[in-house]
C-alpha cells in the first residue's frame, strides 16, 4: 500500500472550499489520508485536542505526530545529561495523549527528527536507544539532520541499529553538498512500514538564513519528471515493504497539494475511505 499526505493540515489554501488562506481538517481529509502534525513539536496538544481531530477524520484515517523539540533535544542538552527528569515528563505527557490514537489504530508513527547538532556519537546512540525504552512499542520514524549517520562507513550500522530498535528510517529528499543536508538512503529498517518526506530542492533557501528562511527552505515545486523519479524510487521500496508513505513538506510556496496529487496520479493509485469532499455551495 502507498498512501500520500502533506505537512499539516492548515497551510494550504487551494482546499480550502471558501479561498481561505488556512484549510481545516474537514477539507484535507476529503483528498489524502493521512497527515503529519508538525504543531506537537513546539508543545504538546491537549489530550481534548487530540480527541477532537480524532472525531473530525474517517476511521482509517492515520496521523503521524513530530516529537516534540524536548525530545529530539532542539531545547539544547547541558553536558551528556540527556535524560533528566523534565525529559522524562515531557515523554511521559506525549505517550498520554497519544492513546486514543494507539487504540483506534490511528497512530502512524511518532517522527523524531532531530537537529543537525545530532550527529553520529556513542551518546547519541545511547540516545535512540533510550527513546526506544521509553516510547514503549509506539511506532517511531527517525529522521537525521547530521549527515555523519550515513557516511560510507557507518550507514550499514546506522540501518541495522535502526532496525534493531525497530524504528522506521524517514527517507528524504532534500539538498545536500557533501557536508550539509542529507544524502538519499533508499533504505528500509521495517518490512512494515517505510516512510518518504520530499522538502524539495532549493538548496539557496535550505543552505541560507534570514527572516523567511523557514518558508524559503521549503519553497520548492517538483517537475513532472523529478515526480516521475520519485515514484520509481517508490515503486522500488514498495517491493520491500507492506507500506511506504510520503509526506510532502515542500510547501514554503504552496506547491504541496500540487505535487502529492500529481504523483498521486503517476502512480496510478485511488485512496479509499476519505472524508466527503468539502463543497462552496454559494
């Protein structure tokens, strides 16, 4: 199975029924099904909340919330102390509120992706294995920022430690130079589950800084052809697992909608159970 989602729900105005600059979760879930909830990684929603969506989507739809910046330690780390109590409350609350998502079978995966100060060490390994501990057996996907993880002699044991740990490895694509960014590991750690998430190609925007370097990162629409190479890389994955899903997140321009759609229909493939489709009746 191949299913196709989008960074949030919210910031894509072309599904929006009314030309609003903002979608609602009624309308996105009419055209794709599944969604990554990029809010929980600057603080955790409210267990009312997470409930709430929950009544807004079809049964089958899935949800892959991002861990929070606490627990993929973009709140800083003093020394080697990774785990200190407040770490672990911050665990402790989110695995909370993901319950009712656990025992509906609306739970994707929680995405642990971590920032570029992460990189290739014994106690960062330590690390994964710790989150492993206390996420229980709750699905984790685990994207790296730090390109140390998969230099030639070390990405045969980075897969085989994420696999070990049973946790999915997000494959991306992105800009990379050698030494920033991240290269295209066409590697799967589950036979289960593999995981895609396309931020485009705009190695100005992904490589600079400045007051709209968030937006102008991901500001990137992907051509016919660089969609019809991703669907093969697809295709090629499907073949070693029972489940890819691709998450667009190229979306500084609001090209996301576009581009799932469109690979959506190179692949060839029909998306069932999806809400009703939100109409303008006026």
């Amino acid at each position: 199975m191949i299913q196709i989602g989008l960074s949030t729900w919210a910031d894509h105005p072309t599904l929006s029924v009314e030309g609003k600059p903002k979608s609602t979760l009624e309308e996105y879930v009419g055209h794709f099904p599944i969604v990554e909830v990029d809010s929980s990684f600057y603080a955790i929603p409210s267990l009312s909340n997470v409930v709430n969506w929950q009544h807004q989507v079809p049964n089958d739809f899935k949800f892959i919330f991002k861990a929070s910046r606490v627990m993929t330690l973009h709140d800083g780390v003093d020394g080697d102390e990774y785990l200190t109590p407040e770490r672990r409350i911050e665990f402790t609350n989110f695995k909370k509120i993901m319950q009712p998502l656990i025992q509906n079978g609306q739970l994707e995966s929680v995405l642990f992706q971590f920032p570029p100060s992460f990189r290739c060490d014994l106690t960062n390994i330590r690390y994964l294995f710790e989150i492993r501990q206390m996420m229980d057996r709750i699905p984790i996907s685990v994207e790296f920022r730090n390109p140390s993880w998969f230099t030639e002699a070390v990405e045969s044991d980075t897969l085989s430690y994420l696999e070990r740990l049973k946790m999915i490895n997000v494959i991306v694509d992105e800009p990379f130079d050698g030494n920033q960014g991240m290269p295209l590991v066409l590697q799967v750690t589950s036979a289960k589950k593999a995981m895609f998430r396309l931020h485009g190609r705009n190695a100005q925007g992904w490589f600079t800084s400045g007051k709209e370097w968030r937006k102008e990162r991901t500001n990137y629409r992907y051509s016919t052809d660089e969609l019809t190479e991703l669907a093969q890389w697809v295709k090629a994955v499907s073949e070693r697992v029972e489940e890819v899903t691709i998450i667009f997140n190229n979306n500084g321009n609001h090209d996301a909608v576009d581009n799932a759609k469109e690979l959506q229909k190179i692949l060839g493939i029909r998306f069932e159970g999806l809400g009703p489709v939100q109409m303008d009746l006026f």
